[in-house]
C-alpha cells in the first residue's frame, strides 16, 4: 500500500546515519542488533508502560469481527505499537462505500474479501507484527468453532446483531477474554467492555502520596534521627539535613505538646511550618540564612502526614473472596493478594508493605544515602514477608514456587496501594436490566450523553425488528423517527421509567436516524485511537479500562464513561 | 442517506476547500487520512524532518525503508496509494522559509497545525493572524492531547498567554557547582558539542572563573576583564583535543582530575557544599574485559563502567568525525547510540565526582533529549478531533468550536474529553493585540544591540527578522534585516551609544509575520540569575471581536510546548500561572459544572525529570 518512492531521494540532513551505515557502539550479536532497533522504534512508548508492558504487548494476540473503519483504525494503533498477532474475520466482499471511509480497503479491490485486503494493508504497518484472516461470517465461525475465539487475548467487534452479539459475548466471559465493542454510528462513538475480571498492578494514579510512614516511622530510621542533634551541627551539616528528618524532629516535639497528636487541622499545620521555619539558621546579623531543606520540610507538611490507610478499593480486594479462598486455579494476582493481606494482618499490623522509594531532596549525598539504604531495606524485609506467605501459598496448593517471579512480586509490592479490580457486567445483565448508574445517570441530567446509550439501544432493537437501521432509506426517514420513539418509549416502560421519554428530544430522535448508519471517518479515527488505547489498558494491565461504556459525542465533543 | 456530513452543500465546501497542513508527524500522519477519507481534496503539506526509526511506533504513513526521507514527501505518497484522487502537494521545507508568506497564507480556507514545537507555532500563528486564516492548534504528549481553534479578532490567539520559560540553569552551576542530575547532563551535552559539534561561547564546559560565588569583592567590570584573559588564554577545547587525538584517557584526565583540581582551587565555593573529588583514568581503567553493552540500558554503571564507555563512545564518535568533511561536525542526536552513551557516561562520572545520584543510559535519554513519551492512540484521537473542528469552521459553525483537552483518565465527572469555550483575545497580547506596546527594562549601558535582536526580539518576541526604528523623530534605523545594511550597523555596541535612553521607544517590525510593536524601554542595573532584560509590562486595544457567539469565559490552561530537540508533538497542558484565580469554565451541562468547578486541579509534572513540564488536568 505504501508508496513507491522512485522519485524520492533521502534527505541531506540525514541526521540518522550512523546507525545505517556504522558499526555499533559494542560488538553487539545479531540478535541484540535486533533488540537495540526495537528499542529504538519503541522508545517513545516504553517510557509509558515499560519494557515488561512491551512484553504483554508483543505476547498478546488480538481479534477483529467485522472490517469497519473504526475497527481497522483501532486495529492499526494495536499493530504500531507492536502487538504479537491479530486476526480478522469477516465474510463479506469490499463495496465502493466501504473503500470510501476506510484507509485499509483498497479502492482497487472492489469485490474481494474484507478481510483478506485489509488484513495484507495492516501487517504492513509492522513488520513485527503477524496477521491472519478468516473470509467466513462471524456467525457461521461461532456455529462451527466457538473455540476459535476463547484463545485470544482480546476481541474487538464492530456493531453485530444482537443475536450474535449475545452469542459471543457469553462465549467469551466464562472465558475471561475481554470483549471490546466498538463503533461509530452518524456522530456517536461507543465502546463497550465486557471483562468478568481485570486485575490492575499498575494503575499510574496521577497523585501518588510518597510512602514515608511518619506515623509509623521504621525503627532504623528513628535510630538515624536521634543520632542527629542538629543544634550542633556545622553551617554546612545543617543546611544539608534531608528535610524527611527535619520533618521527624519536628514532629516528635509537637506530639509531645499535644497528646501524641500530628498537626491536623490547617490552623495547626500552619503553626507546625511556622516552628520548622523558625528553625532555620541565622547569621550574625540576624538574617535568616537560605536554607532550602527547611522550606522543603515546610512544604510537605500538607503531604507528609496523611495517614497511612488501606484506600477502600483496595481493602474491597482484600476481603474479596478470590482474595480469602485461593485455590490452585487462582491466578497470581489473587494469590499474591492472599500474601499482602496475611502480611497486613500480621507483621504489617494494618499497614501495606513499605514502598521503598525516596523522594528527592536537599543533602548531601552521605545522609540521602543513609535514609536510601533505610527505606530500600524495610521495603525488602515487608517484600520478604509477603515473598513468605505466597510461597507457603503456592507449596500448600501445590503449584510451586516457582509461579511467581520475583519481579511480579516485587511490582505487586510497591503497587499495593494502588491495586484494582474492574469487574464489568456482562452483556447478559445488561440487557435484562439497565444498571442503577445508567438509570441515574439518564434521568438526573437531560443533557447528559446517556441519552445516545439510549438511542443507541433503540437502534439494535430497531434492527433486530426491521432487518436494517434507520434512516437508511431518504423516503422512510420520517417514519424511521417515529419508529424509534416507539422503540425508545418500550425500552423507557422496560427499565421502569416510562416518564424519562420526555427526556428524548426529537432533534436527538432525527439526528441519530439522519446519520443512516454511516460511519464518519473522523468519528472512527477518534474511535479507534481510544478504543485501542482500553485494549492496551487491558493487554498490559496498567492503567484502568473504562468501566463498561464510553459514549462520544462529536456534535458537541464530549465523552461519558457508563457503568452500563 | 441524509447524514449531516454529507449535505451537497457542505461536502462541497469541504471537496472545495484548500487546507494547508503544516507537520507531517505522529498527529499530521492521522490527519492527512483523516482529511482524504472525510472528502478534502486540496491538501499542502509542509515538514522539514526526515525520517526516523523512533517514529515508526506510530508515525503509520512510514515504514522501515523510508528511514531518512522526507516526512512530507513520504506521507502524500503513501496517502495517494490508497487515495488517488486527492489533490496534496507535500512540500519537504521550513514553515520559516520567507516564500511561505501572508500572501502564500492567504490562499488557504483553513490552516491545520501539527507541529512538535513552539517557535513554529508562534510562527504559523502570526501568519494565520496576518492573513486572517483560521487555525487548528494541536498537540499530543503521551496520554495527554489537546485541540483548539484560532481566529483572528474572535478567539485568544495561540501566543495570548505567556510562554512558560524553559527552566534554564545558571551558567555558573553548570560549570562549576553542580547539584543535580540534570546539570550533569547539561554540562555533557555541552562537552559534547565543544568536542565534536558546533562550538557554542556559551556552552563552555569548563571551570568559571568569574562566578560571583568564587570572586566576592563583586567588582563586575573586573570579573569580565579576567575572563577574558582567561578565555583567551585558554585554547578552544576543540582544538586541544584535536592536538591529542581524541586520546581518551588524556580527556578523561583533563575533565575530571585536572578541572576539578582547578575547582578545588577556586576555595569559597567549597564552604557551603561538599567539594568534588577528582578521579584519575589510572584509578578507573578497568581490568575487566566484559563489554558495558552486555548491561540494560535501564540499569545504573559503575564508576569503573561508564569509563570505560566514555573511552569506547570517545572513540567512536571520533572515528564519525573523521568520516566528516575537514570543517564537519557531529549533532547530538538522542537516538545516535555513541552520542547518548557518551552523554551519560560523562554525565555520570561528573555526578560521581560531585556526590549526585548516578543515572541510566535510559533515563539519561529522557532528561537529555526532553523525550516527550508518544503514542498512537493519542495522535489518532487528536487527528480525529481537529477534523471535527475542521469541519465545524468550513461549515461556517465557527462558534461551535471548542478547545478540547484529552486527559489519561476518566475525571470525576467520568469524562476523558474536556471541552472548554474559546476565550476571547486578550486585550494585552503583544501579538495579536491592535497596536500592542511591550515595556522592558535592560541596562542602557550594557545591553547590546545584538542582545536586543537575538535575545529579545527573535528569542522572546519570535520575530525572525526584525528591523527596529529609533521612535525619536528622525526615524533612526536601529536594526534592518536588510542584509546588506546590517554591515554598517556594530551590533555589540550597547544601546546607550545610539543616544537610547531612560524612556525611549523602539518600533519593531518584522516583514514576513506582518507584525509590528512599539518597544518602550527602563533603564536598569539590578537583574537576577544572568536575566539580561525583564518585561515590565504589556498593553494593547483588544482585536475588534467579529463574533457574539463566543463567550466570554474565561480559561486559565493553554497549549504549551517544551523547547525539546527534535521529537514529535509535543504540547503540553499548562496552567497559566500568571492568572491562577481565573477558573476554567465548561462547556457542559448546570449540573456537571457544579461537580467540576469542585473537582480540584492538580499540577503534575510530567517528565521525571523536567520540572519545567507541568501537567493540569
């Protein structure tokens, strides 16, 4: 597909040389060499998610139903990232429409199969990347061999009939393969995610505490503290004292004048930085002197003594019954979980494993490297413990020890606070009964882009009553809005909200039957870049997937998540 | 079919439409797709970069093979394989070449950015103001993206809000007291270009002799007189290690024992801090014969390692150099293996010298090379949104456009897309204000006519070619970028000589951006951390607004950009700390405001290492 670059020469500016015409720095083997480019290709995503987020990535094969726009789109950020396989299947023959909206269908192939062609233009985009396709319809494939599908790591569908649809979906969740539908539709986008379970280590929150435990200080460090008497220090030592003990000393005399209390209230905490802040040096004259590690102390009054508390999401994964009961089909994440909590019960008496890391700070590299080695070594010990308690796990089921790496654990450990479960409703409870969020959601907010959730659930049922969309036909548009009112005033009676019909404007009722079904393409490029980007949250297990539903609406551009 | 997007009239507009798409990067890649599936047939694509193996990960218009040629070129090619029938001229140039004029601007419906940095931004700005085009700005930077519109006299203008200044570090720090990672690195990367790239007076690496720590009697006119005899006593480092042949184990002495002896010497700056210790080659060179490229580019070297790969990159570079012309020299490039190793091991066997933390290869890249990390799915959800944009301003729904801002995750409110109401220009902006005024306080005595066109007018204001005229009733001519003139006029005479005074007015103007403003100048003598100049003060007549639709709300974040080297797309999410009272208004329903006005704003910074990137959500 891509260009033929016959009358294109390199550029002057090469600044890229070296690495194609040069030795490399070292004698590197063959397969390093290999490894360096990969690197160099990866280097700007390796810095999101890592080299062992790479790793998932590479392993992970993913399935496409149905050669749509917005499922090639989402295909091609899944392969340029470096995903290890992708399959496509579809049955059906390019049309000149379908060459029209999407780049992975050649115009010049009108007639053959979608899945073969798009399927030859996306491996393209990776070499590393292997592609496969099937030219049978999704149905036929789930009739013949359902297990076809239970393999995959992901599987991406474009909009199927509710039938299949459903058929698939409870193929797939007994399973644990992740469903991720997704299309666009006029000027609505919607993803929907059906996963039993998904078990996040790394969750990247973006205001991460730093675990300093000040309220349950490690006893070498107090040790350290009190080997310190900054009164007598030197000019220099003084100024060079890491503000974790300056912040510590401090703390020690307030508690002794308030019942063992640390700074609360901001009134209190204000009083607190102002006695740090009078602890800085003077010289002769007087003046204070520049101190930084002092305003550095004074500045994390406000983080520094936030309590150490197991947040709720993950006390709700401790006490989860996967959690209590693990047996030898538990995965890792559970029975890694099953040692934090022994650990938090015991050794750690209510606390998580330390997380071992410093912030930085004003010192000199002596005293820095002191206070290191004292919270590397506690985060060790704690890892140790836990370390203990999963092996004891994995010997008692009778599933070695050889189950958990010590990297896992080790991430499992420093992560802890920061663990997650997402747990989706299937597709099954879904269309029994709509969830208490969407209810609320759609009837406390009429402009809430709930509201297209809703048209969106009239249009399958619209189809699976007509055979087609509305609003396919010009001449029928009128009768199509009409329809679909109808169709949303049953779904409104069937969630127990007959009232909520008011909430649908006919503007909303036209637009959606107006668009014909038709797939715009920026709508489908915007698609496929968040679509693909839940798929690699689910891939790598780092950061959280939606929950259930993403709602875009490109008239107004907004979006809504919806624990449908 | 009836859908809204493919009204006769509107697809018509769009298929007749000339949009200019400047940057054929990670975002311009999806765009031009986008732009030809959504039915635009005249397309012109600027981009000056060639190809890179870093931007295959997501830049999808490009392969292996096409590594080292034009983006631009490239991109209409593989665009045109599947899409024959549209009409793109790619266009492999700067956006600052003075042919791309306000004429050359005006040619054009709509002006799309894709651009990776923020003089080009500043620049295609002015232009799309001079011509009065409408702009799309945009940017991605790892999760984060945003997508606004520009128009001239209706929205802000893409330089109404004041740039972050890139931190900087004292001159002072970098060669003499070094107390952290990133001076290390910064002083590496200046080494580098003194040994093999284009010498820089201003990159000097070695020791300072006038720092004001180490000379406190603070005589300032005594200070520049002995460093000058220094500098002219001292051999450009270049040479000196041409003369030893790149002997490794001769620079290693003369960086990190010889100089940091000479530190040593220079007394009062050892008196508040823990000196440096020097090391001699004979203590580090290694006995062992394992490669350091055996060892992850994650992990942290030894001492005895990173000389080793200080000789071996040494080596390497120089036999590079050798392959060169007689005056060549090397860039430092980031992905260039002997480049970076060389950086980072000398950045860390001066961090070990003064007591720093030591780095890896890995983070070394990051904090040297500024990487913004980039991936696909960002750049596609951008692409896909500016088009949104696009064709809300051709369907002439210009007042439905927004400013769109792409977070990493859903916010309370469960939103991933924020979008926000323009904001009207800003009274004061030196841009894109009517008769915009800028008042600044240099020291008449010493400020140089050179420092006022490089530092001032192109370095702050973005002019590219300015002339500047005396405002003292004869219509003295200061500065003209006329070529041929410049001869005559002796650029490193202070302004004092051209009888400017306490009060003066400039005028400058530069030709190609159609801009022009009035300079009013302070004297002063007291500045701050090598600051050669401070703006007092800026005022202006608000552009005339053409539109009532716009609200007038107010926005306190705004599309920044770092001054990295070379990467792709990068834009950050900045808050505007010069106006943090102001509260972000959303565009969204009573109810949903009231739940985000509560949410808290949190500043995060981004890169470990830049604390100059800061993020807001």
């Amino acid at each position: 597909m891509l260009a033929q670059l016959s009358q294109v020469r390199p550029a002057k500016n090469l600044r890229f040389g070296f690495f194609q015409q040069g030795p490399l720095c070292f004698d590197l083997q063959y397969e390093s060499v290999q490894m360096a480019e990969k690197e160099k290709k990866y280097d700007r995503q390796l810095r999101l998610w890592g080299d062992h987020g790479q790793r998932d990535l590479e392993n992970a094969s993913v399935c496409l139903i149905n050669v749509t726009a917005t499922g090639t789109e989402t295909l091609k950020n899944l392969i340029l990232p470096g995903i290890g396989n992708f399959t496509i299947v579809d049955g059906g023959r390019i049309s000149g429409q379908d060459a029209g909206n999407n780049f992975f269908l050649d115009p010049e192939k009108i007639g053959e199969y979608k899945s073969k062609v798009a399927m030859e233009l996306l491996q393209e985009l990776n070499p590393d990347v292997k592609g496969e396709y099937v030219e049978e319809d999704v149905s036929q494939l789930l009739e013949r061999t359902p297990q076809f599908f239970t393999g995959f790591s992901v599987v991406i569908s474009g909009s199927l009939t509710l039938t299949v649809l459903k058929k698939l979906a409870a193929l797939l969740w007994p399973h644990k393969v992740p469903l991720v539908v997704c299309l666009s539709y006029g000027f609505l986008g919607y993803i929907r995610i059906a996963v039993e379970e998904h078990a996040v280590i790394e969750s990247h929150p973006d205001n991460a505490h730093e675990d300093l435990r000040l309220d349950d200080p490690i006893e070498d460090f107090v040790k350290f503290c009190d080997s310190i008497d900054l009164e007598s220090l030197d000019k220099k030592d003084h100024s060079h004292t890491p503000y974790l003990i300056i912040l510590f000393k401090y703390l020690q005399t307030w508690k002794n004048d308030h019942n063992g209390q640390v700074p609360n209230t901001w009134k209190e905490k204000k009083q607190f930085k102002a006695a740090i802040l009078a602890g800085v040096r003077k010289n002769a004259e007087g003046v204070p002197e520049d101190e930084e590690n002092y305003d550095e102390a004074a500045k994390h009054v406000n983080t520094a003594f936030v309590p150490n508390k197991i947040p709720p999401e993950l006390k709700a994964i401790l006490d989860d019954h996967k959690c209590l009961n693990i047996t030898d089909s538990s995965s890792n994440f559970w029975i890694l979980a099953n040692g934090l909590r022994q650990f938090v019960q015991n050794e750690g008496s209510g606390f998580l494993p330390l997380r071992g890391s410093l912030p930085d700070m004003t010192s000199d590299s002596e005293r820095y490297v002191k206070l290191q080695n004292i919270y590397q070594a506690k985060a060790a010990h704690d890892m140790q413990i836990v370390s203990n308690y999963v092996s004891h796990a994995c010997s008692s089921l009778g599933c070695g020890n050889g189950r958990v790496s010590e990297r896992d654990l080790k991430r499992f450990c420093r992560n802890a606070h920061f663990l997650r479960v997402l747990r989706t409703r299937s597709l099954e409870e879904e269309y029994k009964q709509p969830s208490k969020a969407v209810i609320d959601e759609f009837t406390s907010d009429s402009n809430s882009d709930a509201l297209w959730y809703v048209l969106w659930r009239a249009v399958e049922m619209f189809y699976t009553t007509h055979g087609k969309y509305p609003g396919i036909e010009d001449e029928e548009l009128e009768m199509d809005v009409s329809r679909m009112k109808s169709f949303v005033k049953d779904l409104m009676k069937s969630w127990g909200i007959p009232g909520a019909i008011e909430a649908v404007s006919d503007d909303s009722l036209q637009e959606i039957c107006r668009c014909g079904a038709a797939e715009i393409h920026s709508v489908a490029a915007y698609m496929g870049g968040v679509a693909a980007q839940e798929c690699i949250k689910l891939i790598t297990g780092q950061y959280v997937p939606v929950s259930g539903a993403y709602i875009y609406n490109g008239l107004k551009s907004t979006s809504l998540t919806l624990a449908v | 079919m009836a859908n809204l997007c493919m009204l006769p009239e509107m697809k018509k507009s769009v298929s007749d439409s000339k949009v200019f798409v400047v940057g054929a990067g990670g975002i311009g890649c999806e765009l031009l797709k986008n732009l030809v599936l959504s039915g635009f047939r005249n397309i012109k694509v600027i981009d000056l970069d060639t190809i890179d193996v870093s931007n295959l990960n997501r830049q999808f218009l490009f392969q292996k093979r096409h590594v080292g040629f034009s983006k631009a070129t490239v991109a209409k090619e593989s665009v045109l394989c599947l899409c024959p029938t549209a009409n793109i001229t790619a266009i492999h140039d700067s956006i600052f070449n003075p042919e791309y004029n306000m004429q050359y601007f005006k040619q054009f419906d709509l002006v799309m950015n894709a651009l990776d940095n923020r003089s080009a931004r500043n620049h295609v700005n002015r232009m799309c103001l001079a011509a009065n085009v409408p702009l799309i700005e945009s940017g991605s930077a790892g999760y984060l993206g945003q997508v606004t519109a520009i128009k001239r006299g209706v929205t802000e203008c893409y330089e109404c809000r004041p740039a972050p200044r890139q931190k900087s570090f004292p001159g002072c720090t970098i060669r003499n007291t070094p107390s952290e990672p990133i001076h290390c690195i910064v002083w590496a990367k200046y080494l580098f270009n003194q040994l093999f790239g284009e010498e820089d007076a201003d990159q000097d690496v070695s020791p300072d002799t006038a720092d004001p720590e180490a000379n406190e009697s603070g005589d300032n006119s005594k200070v520049k007189h002995q460093h000058a005899q220094v500098d002219a006593e001292r051999k450009s480092t270049r040479e000196w290690a041409k003369e030893n042949e790149y002997n490794p184990s001769k620079i290693f002495n003369k960086l990190f024992a010889h100089d940091i002896r000479y530190l040593l010497s220079m007394d009062k700056l050892w008196t508040k801090r823990k000196p440096p210790t020097p090391v001699d080659w004979s203590e580090v060179e290694s006995n062992s014969q394992t490669s350091v490229s055996e060892k992850d580019i994650q992990s942290v070297l030894s001492l005895e390692e990173n000389a080793m790969l200080f000789s071996e990159s040494i080596q390497n570079l120089k036999q590079k150099l050798e392959n060169e012309d007689e005056d060549g020299i090397l860039v430092w490039d980031k992905d260039d293996t002997p480049a970076l190793n060389f950086a980072a091991s000398a950045a860390n066997i001066r961090a070990h010298i003064f007591g720093i933390e030591t780095k890896s290869i890995f983070d070394v890249k990051s904090m040297a090379g500024n990487i913004i990390p980039a991936i696909a799915t960002t750049n596609a959800i951008v692409a896909g949104l500016i088009v949104m944009q696009a064709l809300c301003i051709l369907n002439k729904q210009f007042d439905k456009c927004k400013s769109v801002f792409v977070r990493k995750c859903v916010n309370p409110a469960k939103k991933l897309l924020v979008p926000c109401c323009l904001d009207p220009p800003k009274p004061d902006c030196y841009v894109c204000a009517e008769k915009p005024e800028i008042t600044i306080a240099v020291n008449i005595e010493t400020f140089t006519v050179a420092e006022l066109k490089d530092q001032f007018l192109k370095k702050h204001l973005g002019m590219l070619a300015p002339d500047v005229e005396i405002l003292d009733g004869k219509g003295t001519i200061l500065i003209s970028s006329d070529e041929e003139d410049s001869g005559s006029f002796d650029f490193d005479r202070p302004l004092a000589d051209f009888n400017i005074i306490n009060g003066s007015r400039l005028r400058a103007d530069d030709f190609l951006q159609n801009y022009d403003i009035i300079i009013n100048l302070t004297h002063e003598t007291k500045f701050e951390n090598e600051e050669i100049f401070k703006v007092l003060e800026q005022t202006g007549v608000a552009q005339q607004q053409k539109s009532a639709d716009v609200s007038a709300t107010q926005d306190n974040t705004t599309v920044n950009n770092t001054n990295n080297d070379d990467d792709d797309d990068i834009c950050i999410l900045e808050e505007n700390v010069a106006s943090p009272e102001k509260k972000r208004k959303l565009q969204q329903s009573p109810n949903h405001d009231d739940h985000n006005s509560k949410a808290k704003r949190r500043k995060v910074s981004e890169s470990q290492n830049d604390s100059s990137v800061l993020i807001i959500d």
